[in-house]
C-alpha cells in the first residue's frame, strides 16, 4: 500500500497554515524518514515560494518519490517538471474537474474539451516525467460514464497513477467502495494504473472512505499529518496508517512508514503551522492513550490489552514520560534527543540543551514533551533576523500593566517599555515599538505542554499583513516570555514572506 503524504501541498493550503521554505524541508526529512512513498512537495506555478520549496525538497529528498502539482495546462506542467528537475524520482500530478458542476462554473468548459484537456495535459507531462499521475477533481460528483472514459484516456496517454479524489468530503464508505470497484469492473486497461484516492474531510469520513477505497482495490492513500487540508481538512495519515496496522486482520495491506514516528511528525507539524491537535483526536490527541476511569485504570494494570488496541510506543510514545531534571547532563540529554527521533547538528544541541538547563532550573520534572517543545522552539528560529532577548513584566489587577523587553534586530541590541490592557498587550506593544509593522493579530493560543501550574506553554501567533498569514510559535515555562517569542517568530516569518513574490495563490 502506497502513502502519498500531501501535508506540504493539500495541508498548506489550510486556511492560516502557511510554512516557509526551511520548515517544508523539515516536515519533507521527517516523513522521508517515516518511510512515507510520495510526499508531495507543493503547487510550483502557484508562487515562487511553492516552486523553491518542490525544488528544495526535490533536491534533498533520496528515499522518497518527490511529487508537484500541475494543471491542465502547459504553463503549469513545465514549470512543475522544472522545480523537479532535481528530484531523484520525480513525478508530475495534473489534475482538472470532472463533474458537471465544476466543468459548466469552475471551468466553463464543454465536456469534450476537458476530455481532449485529460489527453493533452497527461501526454504532455509524460514527455517531461515518466511518472505522471492524473486526478479528476470533484471526481466522485462526476458522471459514472464519463469518468470512466477519462480515466481510460489519461491511462492510455501515460498516466501510471489514477488519482480519484473526493474533493467536497461527499461520499460515504459503501458509496465510495462502489465507485472504485465500478472502475475497476468498467476501465479496460485499469490493470496498466495504480488506483489512488484523495478523501477530505468535510463530513468527518476521510479516513474511512479512504480505507472503503483500500478494501475495493485502491492501492495509494493520500493523507496529511494530523489531517491538516483545504476546510475540514484530508484523512488523517496516522490514522490510516494506523487502522492498517491494527485491523491486520480486516485489511490485509502493509504501509513502508515507521509508525514510531507519527508522534514526532505530528508535533513537528502542529508546532510549525500552529494548527494545535485536539486532545481526543485519534493516535494523535494527548488523551489517545490516557486512561482516566479507575475501572479502565484497573483493567490496563491487569491487561493492557483490555482498553488498549495499540501500545503507545506503536506511534513514538514513551510510556514513561518523566525524563530528566536539573542534574542531568549534556551526555544524557543527547541521548533523550537521539531517544525521541531527533538529529541535530552540535551547536542546535548546545542551544537546546542551553535551553533544556534554564527550563530544569525553573520546572523540577521535564517531560518528554518539553524537551519536543523545547527543541521545536531553540531549532525552528535559527535563522530569524528579530531575536528575544529578555522580558520583564509588571502585571496584576492594580494596573497599569507594562512590559520591558530586549531584542536583537539584525545582531543589533534594542530595548522598549511599553503599557498595556494586560500583560500580553503590553508585551506586542514593547515589540511593536521596537520592530514597527502593519500586521494585525489574527491568533493568540496558548497551550500548556505537560500539567501541572509548571508546565510550559506553548504560544501560537498568527499575524496577518497584505492578505498573507503567518504562524509563529514560542515555548517556555513563563508563558509571557512564550508570548513573546510567539510574535517575534511571526514576525521573522513575515519578513520572509515580503522576501519572496507571490504573484498569484490558487487553491485545488
Ligand atoms: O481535493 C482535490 O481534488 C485535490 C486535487 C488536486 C487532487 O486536492
Ligand atoms: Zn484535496
């Protein structure tokens, strides 16, 4: 069973989640690791910051088949065959509407010329990549008879994966089952193809449809970390990967990914987007594996397998989570990084374990948890042109609240004070005195790491200027200094959003 992994393209175009350059690169590494086939890189005609970033990831990943998005035309196909040029295994994905509704609004386009468009765009970028896939967009609100004939075009013009995407999240398992097994039993040279399917989530069925689909002869799965995607987002790809794995028995289909890893690439992407996982949600949530009634409680000492159906290790959690405190060494510190997935060059480590000592000194016990936090926040920022520095704030119910607050702009040193309605006002004053800007505050969350009147908080920014969103992020036990490292980050990705044109952004 294939995994397509879309985070970087479908997930990207959640509304507020947007990842610069460095960020991509990460999650691409992180799920190259995993053992996930396809990661699709991004749009490249869509801004020159989707095209660096598929050339980008193109160019590192190895293990991985790198993917980019194209439309049925030629200007998209060659510049998407160009961000790939670099890619060990590329392939070109075009895709254009099939339904009579988009055909007749979207595309404005008779039904005969979309068919013609199907054969063009697929020879097209079979010229350029021998591996094209091709999808039908709003494929499962298309007419039986006319999908069927495109897909047998696409196939006969070199389309070596046959994409069908449930682009509205309309279908249902039984619906969706019948619709692969229809194109299966109807498309003459169905055999020549891979049957893939691309579930969003808008009635909270990506994930079963997708496995429908499996169980009727699909054999790719297009997910996202966490499920993150267009509106209510795509079938979640732990979840599938991890339904796979733990219903052996019913469906008997074996992925490549190492589902050790889902914990990490789940934070890794919550951490960039600022997209924070709901707590019950499924493999993923902080509650997935917590037991909180005594008769669940006893039983799980009796028997694990009582309330368990999965083992938290499965998907990368410890079961014992307190880690270290304020004696622990540097020595045993990398090795907790090594422990939990991490590869950082020796100066990330000495900033992190830096930072880990400051954190151990305040907070007696340090989780699992913090040190993934800590570590998100000391190695997401290593490029940043605005620093924090420090942070010392007046608050309390006899106002006025102020806040004093140190930063580097550019290596320079620069101080502000400034008041404000409550604390966390008084501190994006002081930073907007120091770095003045445009940006309105979209997003202010914050989220208590681990438990306890100790934890750290974790802080999302979203910041908003000339129609493009940013998400920062900032962790530290004071959830102020978090505060604050939340904006300045937003902050440093705004500059490198200003950096970059983007001259048009388009969705699929
Ligand atoms: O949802 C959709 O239809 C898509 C296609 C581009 C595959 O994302
Ligand atoms: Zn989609």
């Amino acid at each position: 069973m294939l995994i397509f992994d879309t985070t970087l393209r479908d997930g990207e175009q959640s509304p507020g989640c947007s990842m610069n350059l460095e960020e991509k690169l990460q999650v691409a590494l992180v799920l190259e690791e995993m053992g996930v086939d396809i990661i699709e890189a991004g749009f490249p005609i869509a801004s020159k910051g989707d095209f660096d970033a598929v050339q980008a990831v193109a160019a590192t990943v190895k293990a991985a088949r790198v993917a980019g998005l194209a439309r049925a035309t030629r200007r998209d196909i060659d510049r998407a065959a160009e961000a790939l040029k670099g890619a060990a295994a590329p392939r070109i994905h075009t895709f254009i509407s099939t339904s009579p509704l988009h055909m007749k609004f979207k595309l404005q386009m008779e039904p005969e010329a979309v068919h013609q468009a199907v054969v063009d765009s697929v020879s097209y970028a079979r010229n350029l990549c021998d591996d094209v896939e091709w999808s039908p967009e709003d494929g499962t609100r298309t007419e039986h008879d006319f999908l069927c004939r495109c897909v047998e075009s696409a196939i006969k013009a070199g389309a070596g994966t046959i994409n069908i995407p449930d682009t509205v999240g309309y279908t249902i398992p039984e619906e969706f089952h019948a619709l692969i097994a229809m194109l299966k039993n109807r498309v003459p040279n169905i055999d020549k193809a891979v049957i893939s399917v691309h579930c969003h989530n808008d009635l909270g069925l990506g994930v079963a449809n997708s496995l429908a689909a499996v169980q009727a002869g699909a054999r790719q799965v297009e997910c996202t970390v966490n499920g993150i995607g267009e509106r209510a987002g795509n079938a979640a790809m732990e979840e599938v990967v991890m339904a796979l794995r733990t219903r052996h028995d019913a469906m008997p289909y074996v992925t490549g990914v190492k589902t050790e890893m889902i914990t990490k690439a789940s934070h890794l992407v919550s951490a960039i987007t600022g997209f924070s996982v709901q707590p019950n949600k499924a493999i993923v949530g902080a509650n997935a594996f917590a037991h909180e009634s005594g008769i669940h409680q006893d039983g799980m000492l009796k028997n694990a397998e009582t309330y368990e159906i999965m083992t938290p290790e499965s998907v990368g959690l410890s079961r014992s989570k307190l880690v270290m405190g304020k004696h622990s060494g540097r020595h045993a510190f990398k090795s907790k990084l090594e422990e939990l997935g991490f590869t950082l060059a020796e100066n990330e480590i000495q900033g992190a374990f830096v930072r880990f000592k400051d954190l151990a000194d305040a907070k007696k016990d340090v989780y699992d948890e913090d040190i993934i936090a800590l570590v998100d926040d000391a190695v997401l920022r290593h490029n940043d042109r605005l620093r924090f520095v420090s942070l010392q704030v007046v608050c309390g119910s006899k106002g006025p609240q102020t806040a004093e607050l140190e930063m580097e702009i550019d290596g320079r040193p620069c101080a502000a004070k400034a008041a404000g309605n409550g604390p966390v006002d008084a501190t994006f004053a002081a930073i907007s005195q120091l770095f003045p800007h445009e940006a309105s505050l979209q997003l202010y969350q914050v989220h208590a790491v681990t438990q306890g009147t100790d934890a750290q908080a974790e802080v999302t920014v979203r910041l908003e200027e000339a129609g493009k969103t940013v998400n920062g992020q900032g962790a530290d036990h004071d959830t102020l200094v978090a505060s604050a490292r939340a904006y300045i980050n937003a902050l440093n990705k705004l500059l490198v959003k200003r950096e970059k044109t983007a001259p048009s952004v388009m969705s699929a």
